[in-house]
C-alpha cells in the first residue's frame, strides 16, 4: 500500500470516527484530504472508484463501517464508524511492547498525518457536521519530535539514501559538514538521534538531532544504504552517551520540587554553602548533557540558581538570555 492511500485511509477513519451523523460520499470527499479530485464527470468517477476501494479496505481490516440514514427526507446512505465498536477492548502489555507502541506513536506525530486529520475535522465542522470532540484524541500521537531534522532524517532512513548536514558538535559552537549513511531514527531518554555510518571518519556514529543545524540534504541516490544485520539501535545510542557528572545548583525553598525530587539535598543556607541565603536548598543533579539539564533548569527562573559546573550556567545563562530577547522590551512609564 502506497504512503499517500495509507494517509487517506488514517484521514477516512478520523473523519468516520468523529462524526455522529452518517456521512454521505459528497460531505466525505470533500472534507477528507485525498480526495480532491476536481469537479469533472471523470473526476467523480474515479472518487467513486476510489471511496469503493476504500471501504473494502476498511472491512478487510476489521474496521466495523456502518451504513445508514440520519433521516427519511436524505436521499443516499452515509457513513460513519461507530465508537463502541472501534474502541479496542483494554490490553495488558509487557513493557517492551509498551514501549514498542510508544516509539510507534512519537513516529506518528512527525509523519503529517495529525496535521491533515486537524484539517479534515475542521472541514466537517465548517460544514455543520456534529463532530465528536473528543473519540479522535484516541489517534492522536500525544509525544511531539520537534527537531526541524527530523522529517529528512527518517525521509533518509526510509529511502535508504546517505544524508549530508551541518553538525555542532558539544565542544564548539561551530558547525561542520557530515555525510551519512542513515541506518535508523530512535528515541533515547526524551531525545532523538540518528544512527548510521559516518562517511569522513569511516566509522559508526549517532548525531543528536537537536544540534543539526540547517536543512538535510540527500548525498545519493536512494538504496545506497545497508544497514548492519543485527544491531541494536538504541543500545548503540546508549552507549555512546557522555560519562555522567554532577551539578550543584540552589533552589529556594518551596520552588523546583520536581527538579528537587529528581536530585540529592547536599545541604541547606545554615551549612554555610557558597552563595548560600536563608530559605535555600544546595541540590545535587546528576546529568549526561549540559543543554538538556539547561533547558530544565531555564524553565523555574529565578527559582534555581547554578553554582557549578560552568557550562552548565553558561547554558542556561544563555536561555534565559535567548528568551528575554524574544520578549517585547518593556515601555517606560508615561510622566
């Protein structure tokens, strides 16, 4: 089945799903993306040919596709799916399949297909269909892969095709350009990373796609790449993770329980820590990547302070600074 009829037949479900009434074949055509097949006579013909197949595609699935009418005045039979029939009964998984599941569904956010399922809803409601707010959340991906890397980095996992960017590496600001031959896309503790052979230095590597910067070009013809019989993806991107350290930051009293909760009270203001005042924790964290502790810290303001290391302050100096930037500059008071 080819990706385009796999996103309308995902468009069509949602479309079915979240709507109460039956849906005839004009309401359905022209609110499902896919469908847009202009207004000629050979147009409709080949819509009907292709909503038939569709919905044979659909029963073959086991997808309960009901038939009827909202009233005796409509003049054709509509469509929809019915919730309490499509809902899966509860399921017990083991916890590597639920994290199968889960990878599934962070792959699913970045593939488009939430976007046009949005774009199909707001079509029926602007028709005056009833739709169900809430039966699509079900489908809905939940876990968001902001990186703008990576649609071209799975487009090049897919495509078998070598990839080339311009890579930061943690020690520089600086950028330099890196060929790849991509072998997978994986999700390792909350960020993503690509995984694959690194063409300048002839040797595996794994680039955090955060710290791509720019546009993915493709650096081949696609089916260039193989990929290693036998390895292990997210276990090479552990692996290759930076040895642990050990921050030291101060948070006042009552603020940041969950940065406190994820690290150790060293002492308190009264032990006589450096920078210490009255109603001030000294925490320890323990962490692998300064930007990512950095982006968590950022977040409280002025609640927790950095005392050591440098670059961890330095980071989110740099947030801080990035994001007061961003904020419209406050005017002065009128006399």
């Amino acid at each position: 089945m080819s990706s385009r009829r796999a996103e309308r037949l995902v468009n069509l479900v949602i479309c079915l799903l979240s709507t109460r009434q039956y849906l005839p074949a004009n309401r359905i055509r022209a609110a499902v993306p896919g469908y847009d097949t202009g207004g000629s006579d050979s147009a409709d013909e080949a819509f009907k040919r292709m909503f038939e197949r569709d919905k044979a595609e659909l029963r073959e699935l086991g997808i309960p596709l009901e038939t009827g009418r909202n009233s005796a005045f409509d003049s054709e039979d509509g469509y929809r799916i019915a919730r309490r029939d499509y809902e899966l009964p509860e399921i017990d998984l083991q916890p590597d399949e639920a994290a199968a599941v889960g990878l599934a569904a962070r792959l699913w956010q970045s593939a488009g297909l939430a976007d046009a399922s949005r774009s199909g809803l707001r079509k029926l409601q602007a028709a005056g269909v009833d739709v169900d707010g809430t039966s699509w959340l079900a489908v809905d991906p939940r876990v968001d892969a902001a990186e703008p890397a990576f649609a071209g980095c799975l487009a090049g996992v897919r495509a078998r095709v070598p990839l080339a960017f311009d890579y930061r590496t943690p020690a520089s600001d600086a950028s330099v350009r890196r060929e790849v031959e991509p072998w997978g896309v994986v999700s390792w503790h909350g960020r993503w990373y690509l995984v694959g052979h690194d063409r300048v230095r002839a040797a595996a590597r794994c680039f955090r796609l955060s710290r791509i910067v720019g546009s993915v070009a493709r650096a081949g013809r696609p089916g260039e790449v193989t990929v290693p019989e036998g390895i292990d993806l997210v276990a090479y991107v552990a692996s290759e993770q930076p040895p642990r350290h050990t921050a030291r930051v101060r948070i006042r009293r009552g603020a940041a329980a969950g940065l406190r909760r994820s690290g150790r009270v060293a002492s308190g203001a009264s032990d006589g820590e450096p920078g210490g005042e009255p109603d001030n924790d000294v925490v320890e964290l323990d962490y692998n990547d300064p930007e990512t502790l950095a982006s968590r810290i950022a977040g409280y303001g002025a609640g927790v302070v950095v005392l050591e290391p440098a670059d961890v302050r330095a980071a989110v100096v740099a947030l801080l600074r990035a994001h007061a930037g961003d904020a419209e500059p406050a005017r002065a008071p009128t006399p």
